[in-house]
C-alpha cells in the first residue's frame, strides 16, 4: 500500500512552484478527483511544504496525549518516536516529524483482546 504521495506543483514554465508530501493511498487519486485538488489548492497556497513537517516536543506531546517532560523521559529513556536534535547540549532544540509520531503510534495499536 502507498503510505505517501509526492506531488510537486509545475508553473507554466514547467518549473516546480512547490513539492508536497501527505499520507495517502492511490485509490484517493483514481477514486475521488476532488480530493487531488484540495490538496494542489493546500501546495499552492504553501499548506504543504516539501519538506516534512517539523513538530516542537509541545506540538508532538499534544498529538500523543502526553506531556513535553514525558518526551524528554522517553529520549532519555531511548524510547518514543524518532526525533531530531537541531542544536547541541542538554537544552538543544528537538524536533519531531509528524509522519515518525503518527509511525510510532500506529506501531502500538492494537486490536481489543489482543495481547500487550
């Protein structure tokens, strides 16, 4: 299954005005035409960026329901989604994609009944 679309938007001049990335399947772009172009209308207006989607430890925690602190235990901890460390030291700037939380989460859902 496609997990992700690229889409780059051309000019006239056929130069890339814009690249997108989102989560879909193909059947979005075959079945439901009107689905493609709310998303070339989100690239257009720069909704969707190029490149993935840079999300603070605030933004991530409220995503997942936890808090910032409980993300910085998890880096310590070595577990939690994957992050990146934009600058040096103990207070450096962390930031996570949404595609790695969303990754993370999905890896831990489970079916009811089924075992932990």
């Amino acid at each position: 299954m496609i997990r992700t679309l690229s889409v780059e938007l051309f000019s006239t001049e056929h130069r890339i005005l814009r690249t997108g990335i989102i989560p879909a399947t193909l059947h979005i772009i075959t079945d439901y035409p009107a689905m493609m172009q709310v998303f070339i209308v989100k690239i257009s207006t720069g909704v969707v960026m190029g490149t993935a989607e840079r999300l603070t430890p605030a933004q991530a925690g409220e995503l997942m329901g936890v808090s910032p602190q409980t993300l910085a235990n998890w880096r310590w901890l070595g577990i939690g989604p994957a992050y990146t460390k934009l600058t040096p030291g103990r207070g450096g700037r962390i930031r996570y994609t949404r595609a790695a939380v969303e990754e993370w989460l999905n890896e831990r859902t489970t079916s009811s009944g089924a075992a932990a």
